[in-house]
C-alpha cells in the first residue's frame, strides 16, 4: 500500500443497515485494507457481529458514537496547534514531513487527545500506527519510523519552531536525510 499515513472520519450511519447511530449508542469502528487505501467502515455492534463478510478487518475495536457538534461558524482564524498541524500535514503527504507527523502524533497520544488503537509492524521497515481521536473518533494512520531518542529530540524542536511560527511550512527543512527517501544506505 503506498499511503503510510491517512484520515479517516467516523461515519455517522451504519455500514450494514444504513440506519443513522445515535449519540452514545456503542458501534465498532474497523479500518479494511484496499489496494489504494484504508477504507473505514462503522458498524451497529450487532450488525459486525452478524455481517456475513469474506474479508479480514485489518484492525477494529469498540467505542461508542458521539454526534458532532454544532459548527460555530466564523471562528477568528487561529494559530496551529498540534492536532491543526497534524491534520494539515497528513493531508499533503509529503515524505519528508513523515518524522513531524509521527512526532505530532506522539505529542497528541500524551496529551491524551489520541488513543492508540493498534500497531502493525511494516515489510519496508517501520510500525504502522493506527490512533483514534478521543472527541472525533476521527481515524489517523501514521508511520512509526522507530527513531532514536536523539532523533525525535531534534524532531521535537522542529515542531515547536513550526506551532510557534517561526518556521513556515513551505521552508521547513526536511527531516529525513534525502538520500534516505530515494532508498540510498544510511550510514549508521
Ligand atoms: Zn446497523
């Protein structure tokens, strides 16, 4: 699969019976690997458990449905925090800001705001990471490239210089060495 990382939201009907969830009723929430891509899918606990499939969930847990809340309209524009940053990052899929978004990733998982909800080790090297948002239930996969302790220091600073400002997004150095994205040896 050539996406390491993605976003996935919660659906708000059944993937089964299609019946609109309710607040707080409980659903399973489960990530199917397609060629191209995660496809989430949210289901009724009872229509999972009765659905007749012959596919494999790559993961898939229990939680239960939160209706979203009313959309303030024309909120002042903000800075980035974390979670803004993150998603922003996600979306332009850019190699290079693969330790940022695993680092981003990381600080959210502290700070409580992701769950994670599982973890599968990957062929090219690297952990896939799946984390759930607490209050959205939205889905986030990221790569754990495994840094060393050292490397995630170094990231950790180039994260907060961005969330700060003083670095744009379109000027940040890349983390990872170029050389290691086209497959070059790393030396060690
Ligand atoms: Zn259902």
């Amino acid at each position: 699969m050539s996406q390491e990382w993605n976003i996935r939201s919660r659906g708000h009907a059944c993937s089964v019976c299609a019946q609109h969830f309710t607040d707080k009723q409980p659903c399973v929430s489960v990530l199917r690997e397609m060629p191209e891509a995660f496809e989430r899918r949210d289901y009724h606990t009872l229509c999972w458990r009765d659905e007749k499939r012959d596919w494999r969930p790559y993961s898939f847990w229990e939680g239960a449905y939160e209706a979203p809340p009313v959309v303030v309209k024309d909120e002042p524009v903000k800075k980035d925090t974390a979670e803004t940053l993150l998603r922003r990052l996600i979306l332009l899929e850019d190699p290079a800001m693969r330790n940022v978004v695993y680092v981003l990733a990381i600080m959210l998982e502290r700070g409580k705001q992701l769950v994670e909800r599982d973890a599968k080790p990957q062929e090219g090297g690297g952990i896939l990471r799946v984390y759930e948002h607490k209050k959205t239930a939205d889905i986030f996969t990221v790569l754990d490239p495994r840094l060393r302790m050292d490397e995630i220091g170094t990231v950790q600073q180039q994260v907060v210089a961005m969330l700060s400002g003083t670095t744009h997004l379109q000027t940040a150095a890349p983390v990872a060495p170029s050389a290691r994205e086209a497959g070059a040896p790393v030396p060690s």
